[in-house]
C-alpha cells in the first residue's frame, strides 16, 4: 500500500492547515496553487503552479496523487469530471461538490431529502422576486447560485427594484426568506468512502457583515437543538454522498434548526478543532479522503473559542505575539502567511477551556489585539 | 519586526516535528541537511543540503536565518564559536550546548551547582577504572565523554579488563556509579534568553537497550520527588544558560533523584507533549529561542502515554493505520518518513485520558501493531 500522496487544489489557508496532520501522520501534501505566495505555497515542498480552472494543469497535477482534494470549491464541475473519467480519484466526486457550488441545486436537493431549508424559489425575472417577496415577506435574501464566499454573491433587498442591477443580468437568481434567527450555527461532519461518518459538537458562529468572526463551541442550545442540527448534518452527508469534511451552516430559531450554506472542506466554523477536538478537521479530513477510519471529535476541553484574525490597521502582526503570549500563554495563535489587507482572514486565534464567558473573552482580545484595534 | 526565519541544523524528525508549530505561527523554518531524503527535509521547502561540520556550510546557511539552533549536539563547538562571532544568533549558545556534547563537561558543571548526580570520576587509564569501580562497587556505568546518543557510547563493565578496548583508545572516559534506581524520569524545561522558564510535569521513561520506548505523563512519583526533579532542571537551565528546550534525565532512587543525561533540543520524553501539553513541546522550543513569551506547559488530559515506533517486520506501516485507527479513534499517529530498518526510531504514538492503565495500554498496543508485532 505504502504512504499515500494527497493533493490538494488551492493554496490557501485551510491547504495550509492540512500541512501540519499530512507530516505527522507521514502523508505526502501536494498543492496546486495560482502563485507560490500562496499560504499553502510557503509550507509545502510538492507545490505545482497552475491554474484550478485549467483541465490541463488539473491533469498534470493530478498525476502524482493519489487522491484529489480542494481547497476551495472554485473547480469547473466538467473538469472533475473529466479527471474522473481519466481514473483520478477526486473527494469530494463531483456530483457531490456540485451542491457546494451551486446553491440552487443544493437547495433542490437539501428540500428532496426533506432537511429543513429557509423557503426559497429560483426567481428568473424581477416578477418572479417580487411574487416571492410578496409571499414570504420582506425583505429577502438573494443570492447568485455560484462563485459567492465570505458574504460576496449575497444581498438583502427591500423591494425587486433594488436588484433591479444583479436581475439584469438575465441569469436566474435564488431568493430565499430571511430568517429571524437567534443564533447561527454550524456543524462538522466528516464522512469516507466507505461511508463512515462522524460529527462534531454544534457550535456557534457570529457573522460581521458575511465574514465568520468568532466561534463557540460547544453552541449554547439545548440537546434537542443540537442533536436536531447534527442528525440534518449526517442526513446531508449521506444523501449527498460527501467525501471528506462537510460543513453545514444553519439559523437557529424557536421553530428548530433551518440549513442556510454547505461547504465540502475544512471550514472556517471547524478551525478550533485543531485545538479544541481530539481530531482536528484538517487531519480528519485526510483520513476520510483516504478513506482511513475516522478519528474521535471529542472536545479537549470543556469550552472552545475562535476568533478570526482580520487585516486591520497594523502591517506586522508578529509584534503582537509578545504581548499575546505574555497575557495568555494558553492562547493558541495561527498566522496564514497572507499580506495583511483590511478585512482580509489573516489568521485566528483559539482559546480552550471550562468556563465560556472567560474563553470567548480571551480569543476576542487576543484576535483584536493581533490586528491592532483597542477594544 | 517582522516574521522571523528560524535556521535548524539538522534534517532529522526534531525538525520535522518543529514544523508544524512553524507554519501555525507563520515562521519560516529552514533546515540544514544532509541530504534531502531525511525526514525533516521531506516536510519543509527551505532545505539547504550541507554538512553540519563544515563550517562554510553553516555559514551560508546561517546567512537566511535570524536565529540558529539545532536538532542534534553534533555542530563542532569551535565551529559555533565562529558563528557567533560572525554574529549570528545560536540558541542555544555553545558555552551551553558543550554540556549536552560533552558529558564530562556536563558532571563538572552540575557537581559545582548542587545538583545530585550518580558519583562519576574522569578514568584516564585501566588502573583508575579500578580504583574508581573498587570505591563505588561493581559494575560500573562507562561513557565516551562525546558522540553517543540512543544507548552508543555507554556499557557497563563489571570489570576494568572488561574495558580494555575503550581504555586502548588513549582517550579519557567517564566513569559512574551503577545506580540501583526505581524508576528513570525526565523534565522538560523551556528557556528563553530573557530568562523566563516553564517546566513541563515530571514523567517516567522506559528504556530498552539504551533506547527510550515509552513515556509515561506524570510521572507515579510523590509530590516531593516531582518538585525536587522539576526544581533540579530548573536549576540546570539557569545555571547552563540554556536557550531552547532542556531535557533532563534522571534516575528516581528511594534517596531522591539523580541527573542522568541532558539535551538541549527537543527530546523523545517530550513527544507526548503534542497532544498531551497545551503547547507542544516543539512550539515551545520555538518561542524561547525567538525569546517569545514562553507557552502554558499544563497536560489536556490527567494521563498521556507516548511509545515510540521502532522498525520491525514491518516495511510498510501505512497498512497499519487501517487497524490502529479503527480499533481506537483517539490514537494519535506520528510518522517520520524514514526507511524502516530493525531498530530504528521510525515513529511514536500518543493517547490521552483519565485512566492510566488505559493510556498505556491503547499507546503499547498501537506502537506494536505499526511496527508488526504480535504483542
């Protein structure tokens, strides 16, 4: 059998974060990245420049891995399939990871398997939205189905006149019902070939404007909530017939939990793991593409907190590690390599322990701290 | 300020296992090896292949670094002697690291600060020998001052003729007392060039043949004796002026504890620390030779239980993980990418928890069914 070869198409952040479990574990990391100033680029020996949207860099790419894997979701469905038919093992397959970059065949398919969806419809023209909103109330939420992340491809309009600019485009938009929600949440699954699943505790996201900037785990919520919010979770996971980490993003309300985002990676709400769970979802998700048995999710501690760290007013963000590890040397810091822009994710920062209120405050303040704001 | 480049001479698994923390704290670590087969030059795209007893190679290497250290003892003294003279910043320093290169050295330094060690004379000849082994009895624990490491350089002898062969090279030996000890230990202690220290719990070792099998987090031992150990390593690390990571050996006796052995690096009785410390071992080494605050030293766990993989029937280990895994998902699997040869320190793996017997047991189990043995 021998050590396997996984590579991974996408220089980032969460490619980065498969460097550490892929030494230890003695899996060779190959990267396909767009510059070699890619976070991911810095770390790893086996980077190979290309362009994910080329089936011939794919392919070039693909021929020293065992298995393909992503970084982000950007690959063109028909080139996955392509790699497929060239005997490529891709995880996610292809018909898997169509529901993470199409969000109206992902709600299709979320509303088929009968998991709970804020309601939605697929609104062509500007009747259509206005029929919609007229119906769920307003405002709404659009979205275009493809290509949006990090609140980009996401609105809220008042009236269709607003959109009056994205329906011009004359491609079809999903509309869905904003919800009134008391939280949001996010759950873990990982999920192998041979079907193996494993999910994590439910935690709590705080979104700013479309950016994940803080995360609880476990979330607040009661047992019935959670279980609720990781059985919707696994039921995702096997009728979509995912491979590797699945994250699902829901609205808590009083009515129960309601789906509002996928994505088939390691992902933003799972970066306390690393600290925080057993298993980290960057390990774990080697071991599900590999299809090797799944590690344990258990927490490490009774509490976790992540706080993202965002471009901000200071350039060098390495001063600030003296007095973040002074103030808190359990505070654990993460630096993406990334040049620091406003409001970029240049890293996080995690903290573990027993009580909630004193981890949530010790990663904001060390977050902020990082990136240069007085509190 | 900016984010530091750390330079580590040595390409062995110390190394690789430094970069992980690296790349989470966005430093750049560059490794000087010997060829770029070895284990740490596998994992990280600054490797300088070059000899560490050349000095023109330490020279050009150092040139990219801002700070020097070291993933083994084996950098001729003189040679770092040029390079800080050169300027270049070595943690540690060689008036510190001659103790963990030269054992005679070493005795005679920690006998003028108090610390208890076995009795030891220097033995220039086979007539000495004698007249130390009749003072303290018989046998008597015989060491080449420079060069050993996982058991070679160290013999007992029940007699000086026993000895000749060493004692016909013409070099002095060092020579011990046997010590009747219940038990080995070791404590992992940090220190910074400010001088800032953190002490890791005391924990017991098994050794086979010289070579460190397992480790045992806390150490069964009183109270008492922990402190003493923890306060004796303490002890050595201002004394020496030790930069970096100090790993002290020591036997635990019925009369209290005696040093054994140091090294100033990273070091087998700490790997458990990865998962079993709030912050690794590794990391740790990191921050204090970059004089960063030091980290929190305390267990995740009550219990944490390291056993080292060694070659055995086994060429290929990755067949391995199917079971391990599957039969306990809280193992923890470390693997150096190195040839399997009967012997040979390949990998380790880690289990936390509450229950001692427990930890030890899924830890054994692991190691041995890795490396192909029925147990």
């Amino acid at each position: 059998m021998g050590f396997p070869v996984v590579g991974v198409v996408g220089g980032g952040q969460l490619a980065r974060m498969m460097a550490a479990p892929a030494l230890e574990l003695g899996i060779t990391l190959r990267v396909l990245a767009r510059d070699a100033a890619e976070s991911a680029a810095q770390v790893v020996p086996g980077v190979e420049i290309g362009d994910e949207t080329d089936l011939a860099a794919l392919r070039r790419f693909a021929k020293g891995c065992d298995v393909l894997t992503f970084d982000h979701e950007h690959v063109p469905t028909e080139h996955l399939r392509a790699l497929v038919a060239d005997g490529v093992v891709v995880r996610p397959g292809p018909d898997a990871l169509v529901h993470a970059q199409d969000k109206t065949v992902m709600r299709a398919r979320l509303t088929e398997l009968g998991v709970a969806c804020p309601r939605w419809r697929v609104v062509p023209d500007a009747a259509a939205l206005e029929g919609f909103g007229d119906e769920v109330g307003w405002p709404v939420v659009l979205k275009t189905p493809r290509g949006g992340y990090d609140g980009r491809g996401v609105r809220v309009v008042a009236t269709a006149a607003e959109a009056a600019d994205w329906i011009g485009r004359g491609e079809p938009l999903l509309a869905e019902e904003r919800v009134d929600f008391t939280r949001e949440l996010a759950v873990l699954v990982a999920r192998s070939p041979h079907g193996q699943a494993a999910v994590y505790p439910v935690v709590e996201t705080v979104q700013v404007d479309g950016i994940c900037r803080e995360v609880f785990a476990p979330a607040d919520i009661s047992d019935e909530h959670a279980l609720a919010a990781q059985r919707a979770a696994l039921r995702i996971a096997e009728g979509l017939d995912v491979t590797g980490m699945l994250a699902v993003e829901m609205f808590d309300t009083p009515a129960g939990v309601l789906v509002n985002e996928l994505a088939m990676r390691p992902h933003n709400s799972g970066h306390w793991t690393i600290e925080g769970a057993r298993t980290s979802q960057f390990e774990q998700h080697l071991r599900a593409v590999l299809d090797l048995p799944l590690g344990d999710t258990r927490m490490t501690a009774a509490r976790a907190a992540m706080s993202n760290v965002l471009g901000g007013d200071l350039e060098d963000m390495y001063g600030g590690y003296l007095h973040c590890m002074a103030h808190d040397p359990g505070v654990r810091i993460h630096m993406y390599g990334k040049d620091v822009r406003p409001g970029r994710k240049v890293g996080h920062v995690t903290t573990v322990g027993e009580d909630a209120e004193d981890v949530r405050a010790r990663a904001v303040h060390a977050a902020a701290f990082l990136r240069g704001d007085p509190e």
